[in-house]
C-alpha cells in the first residue's frame, strides 16, 4: 500500500493493530497496511503502532517514522498509561504505567530498555516497583527496577525468570502490594502467571486473558497455554468470585473498558467456558486477536 508498509519481520504479536485496527489488518500470520492514512488523526495512530511495534515494521516508504510523532507513553485514561515501545525479548508484549495518588508510579510488565525510554516513564513519577505478571514478560524487569530504584516482584512459581527480583508472590492467596494495589496468583498460562488490580478498577492480566476484538469477547489464549489450561480453567473460576474492575489491560490481546458489572459477567461466562477446553499442542497462529 502506497505511503506505508509492513516490512518481513512483522511476528504477528498485534500490537499495532491494537492502535490502528483500520489502517492494520491481519492477512496470512502478519500485519499489513490495509489503506494510507487519510488525515493527521490516522498519520498519528500509524505513527503510535510503528512505535509500539517490537520489531519495528511498520514503517512510512519515505523513510524512519517521525519521531515527534511517538506519543508514548500514552493515557488510556487518568490513571493509566500504554508504554509503546514494545520488546521483541518479551514476545512484544504491551506494558503499562499505572499512576498512583501519592504522585508516584508502578511499571507493570516492560518496554523495549533504553535510558531515554526510562527517563521518559519517570517523568511521569517516580517508579516504585516494576511488576511482573509472569515469566515471559521478565526481560528488562531488573534493568528498569535498578534505573528507578524501585523493587521488582514476580510470583515463586517464575521465579527462575527473574532469581534476583526483589519481592516474591508466594502461593494462591491475594496480596496486598500497595495502597489500592493487589496481586492475584492465577496459575494457568503459566505456573507463576499473576494479575494485578488497582483500585477497582484496573485489572492487569499478562496473557491470562484478554479482550478479543475477533470475538468481541474475553478470552484465553488457549493455543499458548504454557503449564495448564485445567489450572488456568480453576484460577478463572476463583478469579471471578473475586475481581471487579472496568478496565482489562493484558499484556498480549486488546485492552477493553466496560462497566463493572458486565466486565464480571464476561469473566464468568469465560471461566465457564475455559472449563470445557482440553490440552492442545503450542500453536501461536491460533490466537483469536
């Protein structure tokens, strides 16, 4: 497509579709331009999936993309920002800023490292901890908590991912872990896979579950269920009883904001039909994005 295009490195991880859903389509495993930006509002979404993008392909043919146009990070809403800059060391997935009262901040999960990248997400506050929703998310986790001098947090069941984190989750049981801040262990995808929910409001799920806009629905990655979709189908149903929030914000899969009475009916409904699924061998091309 004249203007833009998507070059041969493209993995298939959605994250700029997320932001351009149409400008970016899916066609045979890979992202492509499905038609140029036709004002400034579709140049500056183009421009936040090129920068989002972890293996940087989505790119103008006139060359590298603006880089006054890199609007990240980016507000979601008043509490929570989208850092871009996915890593390609974390499959490219999504990583948040979540804002606290105090002025300070918590990173969940990890961009691409670099110092201008973390100057950038500490003037939005000063970042008190980096949590980890699980082991695939762990690259730059202790590069950043040491930038920040914040403390760095992952479950036991990964602790092999991150052996030098600073606090460990331990077993099934919700932990307090800030002011308005819980970890919720929810083994499945895998064995140390944990969420984070702030305030009532936002739910931090990793790869867990996430809002499908092929279905239009919640869903669970079954096909990339790395330790058991069984567990994944008993942590669901315990999780349901538990959460309420409005914002789903995974870390592969799109974000979503409903009221929280129905965000509890669609976990509910999913943990249901997670119960029915059976083991099923690692098949990244079956994500429903």
């Amino acid at each position: 497509m004249a203007g833009w295009y998507v070059d041969d490195r493209c993995v298939n991880c959605d994250a700029a579709r997320q932001l351009a859903p149409e400008l970016i389509g899916e066609t045979e495993g890979r992202s492509r331009i499905l038609r140029p930006p036709e004002d400034e509002a579709e140049v500056r979404r183009l421009h936040a999936a090129a920068f989002a993008c972890p293996t940087r392909s989505i790119r103008p043919e006139s060359g590298r993309p603006d880089e006054t146009l890199d609007p990240f990070p980016m507000a979601l809403d008043d509490g929570v920002l989208l850092c871009g800059h996915n890593s390609p060391h974390t499959a490219g997935a999504n990583s948040y800023l979540l804002l606290r009262p105090s002025g300070t901040a918590m990173m969940i999960d990890t961009p691409r490292w670099s110092r201008e990248l973390a100057a950038r997400y500490a003037a939005s506050g000063p970042v008190t901890d980096v949590l980890l929703t699980h082991r695939d998310h762990a690259a730059h986790g202790r590069r950043y908590a040491d930038h920040f001098g914040a403390r760095l947090w992952i479950h036991e069941g990964d602790l092999d991912a991150a052996p030098d984190a600073d606090q460990l989750i331990r077993g099934l049981a919700p932990r307090e872990i800030g002011d308005g801040v819980t970890a919720h262990p929810l083994p499945g995808h895998t064995r140390g896979s944990v969420l984070y929910l702030a305030d009532g409001r936002y739910c931090f799920t990793g790869d867990s579950f996430y809002w499908s806009r092929a279905t239009g629905d919640l869903e669970v990655a079954e096909s990339v269920t790395w330790y058991s979709i069984e567990e994944l189908a008993r942590s669901l149903a315990t999780a349901a009883g538990r959460l309420r929030f409005e914002w789903l914000l995974p870390g592969h899969g799109d974000r979503h904001r409903l009221p929280a009475d129905e965000m509890s009916r669609r976990l509910h409904a999913l943990a249901d039909r997670t119960r029915q699924l059976q083991p099923r061998p690692i098949d990244f091309t079956a994500v429903r994005w």
